[in-house]
C-alpha cells in the first residue's frame, strides 16, 4: 500500500511538471527534424530572449495531438515539411488567420493558404535527375515525357506512399485532368527500371550505380548526396521550362487556433518570414527561400535558376487523396 | 462463481484491463460512419494484394523464427560444442537491433548501389545482375533474424528449467537424443515456445518500420496509407480494429495449442546432457556463428563504418542526455511493467475463472497493434481524460484547470505499459506456471504464507522469468518509436526519436550513431540477464 502511495504521488507530481508553462515562450509541434529547426530558433531566442519548445514528430500524429487537445492545447505553432498537411490543418480548423502585412509582403500568394491561415517558409523542388554517363540533357523535356517509350526500362520513381509524389500528381491533375494523369502515371510505372524506392537518396544512388538513367527527386536530396561524393555522376535538370514550370513543395507554419501565446508565435512566423532568417531557414537544407527577395545559399544557386510551377500550392492537398487513389489504380506501389 | 478469495484478485486485474481497453475503444468507436469512397478503393486496388502478403510474412516469420528460435535454444542449452559458452548468451544480441535498423542495414549493403554488388560489378563486369534484395524473401529473412531471440529466449529457459531426470531416463528408456528432443523435450518446451512464436507475429503484423524499408506492402502500410494520404484517421482505425481481431485469432490458437501441456520445474542440470565431436560439433558451431553473424556481427560492423563515414561528426555532449533520457525511460517502463504483469499472472493463477481468463487477455491486447496506431488511440484516450476528468477536477479543487497527463512522462509510461503487458506476461506467466501447486502449499503449512511466501518461495523461482520480462521490456522500450514521439514531455528526446530524425530524411549512414548507440545500450541488460541463467548450467 505504501509503495503505491508513493508511486502514485510521482506519478502526479510528473504530470504537474509537464503542465508548467512559462509566459514568455512559444511552443511548436515541428514535423521538421530538430537539426533542420534549432539553429532557427536558437537565432530568436538570442536576438528577442523569447524561447522556443518544440517537440518533432510526422505530421499526421501531430495534427491528430493538435486535434484531439483542442482549446486545452500547449501548442502555439505547427510545422510542415508540405503543403498538403498545411492544407488538411487548415480544414480540421486547427489553425487561426494570420491577417499579418509583414507575411503577406515577403510571401508571394501562391506559397501561402488562399484563406491566410498558414504560410509558406521554404521551397522544395521536385524535378529530374539524370545519369551523365547515359543520358544527354536535351534528351529531356518535361515530367510527362518521362512515360514515353524511349525510357522503358530506364525510370526510377519513389514510392507513392510519399508525399512529395502525391504532391506532383496533384498538380498534374490540376494542370491536365485526371485521365491524362492516369494515363501518364501508368507510364511511367511501364518505364520503372526496378521496384520503386523507399526514399529519395536510394534513389539517386541507384542511378549513379547504373541501375537507372532517370528520376524524379527533391533537390535537397541531391545537394546532401553531392556533399559527401563530389563525383557523383548525376545531375539536376529542370523540366517544362517552356510551359508550367518545375513542381515546387514547400516546409511552412501557421499558428494555433487556440495557442495559449498565439500573439508571440505570430511575431516569431513573421520573422520567420524576413530576410534575417529566411537565409538561414532554407540553407540548413538547402531548400530555396519562399522569399523571393532572399537569394538561394552559393551552393544551391550553383544548380542554375529555374522556372517554378506557379500552381497554388495548396491543390497539393485538395487533391492528395484523389491523387494517391490514381496512384493506386496505375500499380505505382 | 468465484471463491471470495479469488474475487479479491479482481479488482487488478480490472484496472490494468480497463486501462487497455481505454485506447482499445477508440478504435471500436471509430465504427460509427463508414467512408464508402475509400473502402470501396481499397478494397478494389489494394486489401487482396496486401493481406496475401500480410499472410506470406506471417507464414515465413512464423516459420523461420521457430526453426531458428528452438534449434538455437536446444543447442547452447543442452549440448556442449565449441564456442557454446559464448554463443549461448551472444545469440540473443540480435534482440537489441530494432527491425528497421536491420533492415536499412541489410538493404544498404545488399542492394544494387550497395558495397557488395559494386564490387561485384566491378569484378565481373556491369551486366551482372544478382536476385531482387527487397523482395518477399529479403523481409522474411531480416523479420526472422530480428523476431527469432524471442522463441530463443524463452524456449531456451524451458530446455534449462526441464531439468535433467526427464532426459535421462528418455536415454535409459533406449531414447536417442533426436528422439528424446521430439518425444520428451519438445512437446514439454511447447508452450514457451508457442508464447514467443505469439509474440514474434504480433511484432511482424505490428512493424510498419522495416517493411517500409523493403517497400513490401502489408495490411499495416494500407492503415497508414489511409491515415496518412486520405486524411482518413477514421478509416484507418477501423483497419486497424480489423488487425486486432487478427491478433485476438492468433492469441486464442495460441492458447489451444498449448493445451493441457503442464510444464514443471525439476532440480536443474548440473552439466550439459550432450557432448557433441567431430562433425556434429562443427555443424552445431557453425549453424550458431552464422546466425549471430549475419544477425549481429555483419549489421554491427556497416554501421560501425558508416558512423565513422558519417556520424560521427554528429557526436556532442547532447548524447549524454540522449543516452539518460532513454535508460530512464526503458528502465522506468520495464520496473513498472513487469510489476503489473507479475499481479495480473498471480491473479490468473489464483483465480482462475473465465471471467479472469477473459480480463487477463483484454490487458494483454496492446501489443497487436501497429506502434503509431495504439499511440494515437492511447493519445485520444489520454487527452479525452483530460478534457473529461482532470480539467474539471482541478478547477473544482481550485487548480490551474489545465490538462496533466498528456505530454507527461506518467502518460509516456503508461503507454508503454499498454503497448508492452503482453511481453512481459509471457515470461512470467510461463514461469509461474512451473511452480507446482503443491510447493505454496507446503510452504504454508511449514507456516510461510502471505508476503513471506512470495519472498521467500515464490519470488526466487520466479527471478528468471522476471529478468526475461525485464529485459524485453526494456529493450522494446529503448527501440520503441511512435508513442515516444508523440507523447514525450519537451525536451525528452530519446535515441531512437534521433533515428526517426535521421531515416525520415533518408540520411541511413548518419542514423548509425543513434541506432549504434541504442545497440550498445541495449546490449548490456541482454548480457547480463543471459549470463546470470546461464550459471545454472555451468
């Protein structure tokens, strides 16, 4: 009896110091890793003195926590590594509107929620990688050239379990319907080289092996990869240039619908937003500042300029499931 | 109708299941409306692919986990060959590697861009092609190597608590020592064995982590698919409420198969039965070595390589707290856990009604489910209470009004003990089970009862089957991802939160040092508890 007295007045005493809060902090549930977010933070608190408390987890736990606590939640902010999850956030009403000048005037409208709710901090292009010993550049042309026949064989794709490829097909249906979607999907599924991959740097390992000629990856994958082997014998090309662009996702934030601190965390967003920290937000991954005004880190510039989809990024999610479902039906495992 | 005795064990076992249940409900609740459009997709495009592989990988874990778990155990605990004395307790190292760090270490050095085809290719030229690395066969194998040490562990205690009067007078009887093993040794050992082979397809149904490695798809990737990519959390629990009912199926032939098999607990040996020479030596040596190698020795060593390739530049001091934040944890989660166990195993054994039997497998359900799923709905569950309970009743007593329990480190732990009940019932009520009624019995009437009998009696005989139950608890926790990240306190970042940081942006080689780290944390429990029941034997 006395041993569970005791274990029980731990137990609470435990729970009580969960709950301690301090006024001037802001609290956020990040689906980006702790290394790709610290030194973000660490720069706020050491020019403001407000602290940040974050813990990391995938997106779908996080908003369903969000959820499930309601008005009673610690949590001030939530960040994505997409704009679909932004986007579901936004329709389970877990977040409040921004309504902030300084957000609307360092990010164009395409990388924000068209009901201000959520804002875009960096980007993420998605484009294809080709092998320099099989393929010559212009041999390439756009995403959708990739189902030609001349590639039988030849086409390494992610698994569609992936967001960021649920993310493309949903601008694809956007841009072209879904049976012309489907019917690109299918082909490149015909043209896959190997079984799909679990991540993206397989993916351009397997290329640079020969097991490959082409793939669809994010850029930052490559910029990691092309770290530690300079010689790595794969390169970047941007696709539809002469159309639509390249399919660009994005890491982004918005602010709680019942943040206990709604009013720090909205300051820490907008600075987020400047210039002072869009720079080192995006160069911790190389990914290229949602600030238009900010230019790319020397390293992720040195892969050439491009012309980025302008497509709203948010169809990403209005479309998710319907693109995942296509997906499903074109074999794309 | 129970004894009024036995009544007074109810109330225990009551709790623990209702705190099962607790998240259990969740998932049966989420049966209130059904999204036709994704179950209609489902079903056309994906449920039959995935549960005839669901099925395949049950067979081929189920399989090989036995013929591994129980040819390991027979050896290293009834024969002398060389290299025993080591093996015994290095065979179940494997245990300490979680099933995605295996099978990202299998992967990367197997696959076509991995060391061992480059170098292929560059002996024998670039058209070489070798057999598909991430194809049914390959997840079986590192499924098996993973799940096996818990057929191991337990089968080999049967063997050891078997004692050595059965398996002479099977030798006197004119037995040879094949025939004793199938006639004598191996039915007797069938219940451990049934409870670790229970065990290891829980955790093949529950992994999503190493699957996903492969890109094999299961009924678990469907639940995720739903979650994740149709913003479907309903969907995706009734899925999973249809897993659980997988489980229950597997738990109750579980239980039938053990039948009326009574195991006892005889004077241990005082040597090894079998003195193995020559060839059988070697073969026994050797089928040992190669399992610890390719289940140890050769993952270890890739990720040895890729730390120093890669991770580590990634060493600081924040390791310590890493290393403290997940020592506290496993150790807290496996004092409490193997407790609880320990009162639920009494209450079955001393009241051994329906009604308890029924209680008993409710509390031990947690288990089935796929880590992030039963996190979730211990999530809903915690955060409901703390809507419906805590808030108002610190409001009335004057608090702060604001919920406890979620984002605690009581809550953190208390989902481990839903998530972990069942590993560490097995064990112990395995062992509870070899003491014969009859030895309480004459402790009593010497005048030992009450707490000095379980001291005194019961506790000693018990210290095994406890240390087993420790110990998978323990490590299960260390290696335990999903509840861990969802529901840690701030700051409470363990080392397998840091490889899920790492594999989640595909960085493989720097997850090496967290995963390398967590091997090496996880080892020295796994020593230690082998070494202390291998005494037995010496």
């Amino acid at each position: 009896m006395q041993l569970s007295k005791s274990l029980f007045a731990a137990f609470t005493l435990s729970a009580l110091a969960g709950a301690v809060q301090a006024a001037d902090e802001v609290v956020v549930y990040s689906a980006r890793i702790d290394e790709l977010i610290k030194p973000v933070f660490d720069a706020y608190t050491e020019k403001t003195g407000v602290k940040v408390k974050f813990i990391t987890d995938k997106e779908a736990p996080l908003l369903a926590r969000l959820q499930a606590e309601g008005a009673n939640t610690p949590a001030d902010m939530l960040i994505t590594v997409d704009a679909g999850n932004l986007w579901q956030a936004e329709q389970e009403g877990v977040l409040k509107a921004l309504d902030s000048d300084v957000i609307e005037a360092n990010i164009p409208a395409q990388y924000r929620s068209s009901t201000g709710s959520w804002t875009g901090l960096s980007l993420r292009a998605r484009t294809i990688f080709y092998s320099t010993e099989r393929v010559q550049p212009n041999e390439l042309s756009t995403y959708e050239a990739l189902a030609d026949k001349n590639w039988e064989g030849r086409l390494c794709l992610r698994t569609s379990k992936k967001v960021y490829n649920q993310s493309l097909t949903a601008t694809l249906i956007e841009t072209h319907g879904a049976e012309k979607t489907e019917e690109i999907v299918k082909g490149w599924v015909a043209n896959l080289a190997t079984d799909v991959f679990p991540d993206d740097t397989a993916l351009l390992q397997a290329i640079d092996a020969g097991q490959c000629d082409v793939g669809i990856t994010n850029t930052y994958y490559y910029g990691r990869l092309v770290k530690q082997q300079p010689n790595l014998k794969v390169k970047p090309f941007w696709p539809n240039q002469a159309d639509r662009g390249v399919h660009v996702n994005l890491a982004g934030a918005g602010v709680t619908k019942h943040a206990p601190n709604a009013e720090a965390a909205q300051k820490l967003l907008e600075w987020m937003t400047t210039e002072e920290a869009q720079g080192l937000f995006a160069a911790l991954n190389q990914e290229f500042p949602a600030n238009p005004a900010v230019p790319a880190s020397p390293e992720v510039a040195a892969w050439g300029s491009f012309k980025a989809d302008s497509i709203a990024t948010e169809v990403a999610g209005k479309r998710q499931a319907e693109a995942t479902m296509l997906m499903d039906r074109a074999g794309w495992k | 109708m129970a004894h009024p005795a036995q009544r007074r064990w109810y109330p225990v076992a009551f709790a623990v299941a209702l705190l099962v249940l607790l998240p259990l409900s969740v998932l049966l609740l989420s049966w209130h409306e059904i999204d036709r459009q994704i179950w209609a997709h489902l079903w056309q495009t994906q449920l039959p692919r995935l549960m005839a592989n669901t099925g395949v990988l049950v067979l081929g874990v189920g399989v090989g986990v036995t013929l591994l778990g129980v040819s390991l155990a027979w050896l290293t605990a009834l024969c002398e060959f060389p290299g025993r004395r080591w093996l015994d307790w290095a065979l179940m190292l494997p245990f300490a590697i979680p099933a995605y760090v295996l099978a990202f270490v299998f992967v990367g050095l197997l696959d076509f861009a991995g060391p061992l085809q480059t170098l292929l290719r560059d002996w024998f030229g670039s058209d070489l092609r070798l057999p598909r690395v991430r194809s049914t066969g390959g997840v079986i194998i590192v499924l098996v190597l993973v799940f096996y040490p818990y057929v191991y562990l337990l089968a080999r205690n049967a063997f050891l608590a078997q004692g050595k009067g059965l398996m002479e007078a099977a030798r006197v009887l004119g037995l040879t020592p094949w025939q004793a093993f199938w006639r004598v040794a191996l039915p007797m050992a069938r219940p451990a064995i049934g409870a670790g082979l229970a065990l290891a397809i829980m955790e093949t149904l529950a992994d999503f982590g190493a699957v996903s490695v492969f890109n094999f798809d299961t009924f678990t990737t469907a639940i995720y698919k739903t979650w994740y990519s149709f913003y479907s959390l309903t969907s995706a629990t009734q899925l999973a409420s249809l897993l659980l009912l997988a489980v229950m199926l597997v738990l109750y032939g579980e239980r039938r198969a053990r039948g009326a098999v009574r195991p006892v607990n005889e004077r241990p040996r005082g040597k090894a039965l079998y003195h193995l020479r020559g060839g059988q030596a070697l073969a026994a040596s050797f089928w040992c070595g190669l399992v610890f190698a390719c289940g140890f020795v050769i993952p270890v060593l890739q990720l040895l390589v890729w730390f120093w390739q890669r991770g580590r530049f990634d060493l600081d001091e924040r390791y310590v707290a890493l290393i403290l934040h997940t020592l506290y944890l496993g150790g807290m989660a496996a004092l409490i856990t193997v407790s609880v166990a320990l009162a639920l195993a009494f209450a079955r054994r001393l009241a051994p009604t329906r009604l308890m039997r029924t209680t008993v497998g409710v509390a031990n359900l947690g288990y089935a489910l796929p880590g992030s799923m039963l996190a979730v709905a211990i999530m809903l569950a915690f955060s409901w209470l703390d809507r419906e309970l805590v808030i108002p009743l610190s409001s009335a007593l004057g608090g702060a009004g604001k919920p406890l329990l979620l984002g605690s480190l009581s809550a953190l732990l208390l989902a481990y003990l839903i998530r972990f009940m069942a590993v560490a019932y097995g064990p112990l009520e395995n062992s509870l089970a070899r003491i014969r009624p009859s030895l309480p019995e004459a402790s009593r009437s010497l005048g030992v009862g009450g707490v000095g009998l379980f001291f005194r009696v019961y506790l000693p005989l018990l210290l095994p089957g406890a240390l087993s139950a420790a110990l998978l608890v323990f490590v299960d926790v260390l290696k335990e991802m999903p509840a861990t990240l969802l529901m840690r306190p701030f700051g409470w970042d363990t080392l397998s939160v840091r490889v899920f940081e790492m594999t989640s942006e595909g960085e493989w080689a720097r997850a090496a040092l967290p995963a390398l780290t967590l091997v090496l944390v996880g080892l020295l429990p796994v020593i230690l508890l082998i070494r202390r029941s291998a005494r037995r034997i010496g």
